[in-house]
C-alpha cells in the first residue's frame, strides 16, 4: 500500500493515520487508507444518534447524493439501533458496531466499483466534545488496472474528500445544535 497524497487526509493528525480500526480487516491489504476528521463540541452521546441516522440519509450534499431531498435535521424517532447487516448510505451494509464508539460499514465492490470499508469512530474528549475520525480503506477498480486505476482512485479520493467532508461538517453542526438544546 502507498501512501496516497494529503487529499486523503483531511482533519486527520499523524498519529491518528497510524492507529487500525475494523475496516482496516475487511479490506485486508487495501490499495489505499483515506482518514477523514473532525472535532465536535458535543460530547459522544450528542452525535452517535446522528450516525445512526446514516440509514436515513447521507448528510452530504443532497443534490448530489440524495436525490435532492434534503438530509433530516432532526433523529428519526423509533429508528432502531445500528445492527450488523443494515443497509446504510445507500450501497454499504452495517459490518461491526460498537455502540457509542465505532461503526463499520462496508461495501464488497464490483468489478468496476472498488470494495470499500469505513469505520466511523467516536472518541470522547472530555464532557462536552468528541473527536469523529473515518478511516476508509479502499482498493481500486479491478476492471481498470495499471495507470486506469489509478487515475480512477484519484478521481475516487477527491470525490469522497468532497462529500465526506460535507457530511463530517453537517453532522458536527447537528450534533452541536443538539447539545446546546439539551443545556438550554
């Protein structure tokens, strides 16, 4: 595996490319490990009902990703907990959960569609903020090998950068607005 360029680590700190999660298994010899990061300031029980909503929809842009229907912006009441074998954004299956702290998801891939694993974990820093790192390994497209692929991972990288960007930032404010809610 290379190290792929800094596009690929957005938010992260160096230590954090070091550490394994569960997606690091379920693609074992990933071509490629992208990390994607945020601190929020609101403690873990404020945004670890946000990833569950992920079953709802993908909280990036929704032009793009979610038909144009907006993303919910508040918890769907009754959604049961995460669960191995959801469906969850849109082409991943629930593979691990680890409630509060990580969620695995997975994707097997297809010829042309690379197998992908995410692993969505929640750290506490204290009371009142949580640190949310993915790590996703990522294998590119076994149709297109050679310089193909490799064009077709970056355009992969960038694409996810630009999304899970989104996502990671909308649900920080989520999450946020929600532990304001619960002080005032």
């Amino acid at each position: 595996m290379t190290r792929p360029p800094l596009a690929a680590h957005w938010g992260s700190d160096p230590r954090e490319s070091s550490l394994p999660a569960t997606a690091d298994a379920l693609v074992p010899g990933a071509d490629e490990i992208w990390l994607r990061a945020v601190d929020i300031a609101a403690p873990a029980a404020c945004v670890w009902p946000w990833l569950g909503q992920l079953r709802v929809a993908p909280y990036s842009y929704d032009w793009i990703d979610n038909l144009g229907r907006q993303s919910p912006r508040e918890l769907t009441p009754g959604l049961a907990p995460l669960a191995a074998g959801q469906r969850i954004l849109i082409a991943f299956t629930v593979a691990a959960v680890d409630p509060g702290r990580d969620l695995t998801v997975l994707t097997p891939g297809s010829a042309l569609l690379p197998r992908m694993a995410m692993s969505y974990t929640l750290t506490p820093r204290g009371e009142d903020a949580s640190r949310l790192v993915v790590r996703i390994a990522i294998d590119a497209p076994r149709a297109l090998p050679g310089p193909v692929g490799r064009a077709a991972l970056a355009a992969l990288r960038a694409g996810d950068l630009v999304m899970m960007r989104r996502q990671l930032l909308n649900l920080r404010a989520l999450a946020e607005r929600d532990a304001r809610r619960r002080v005032a």
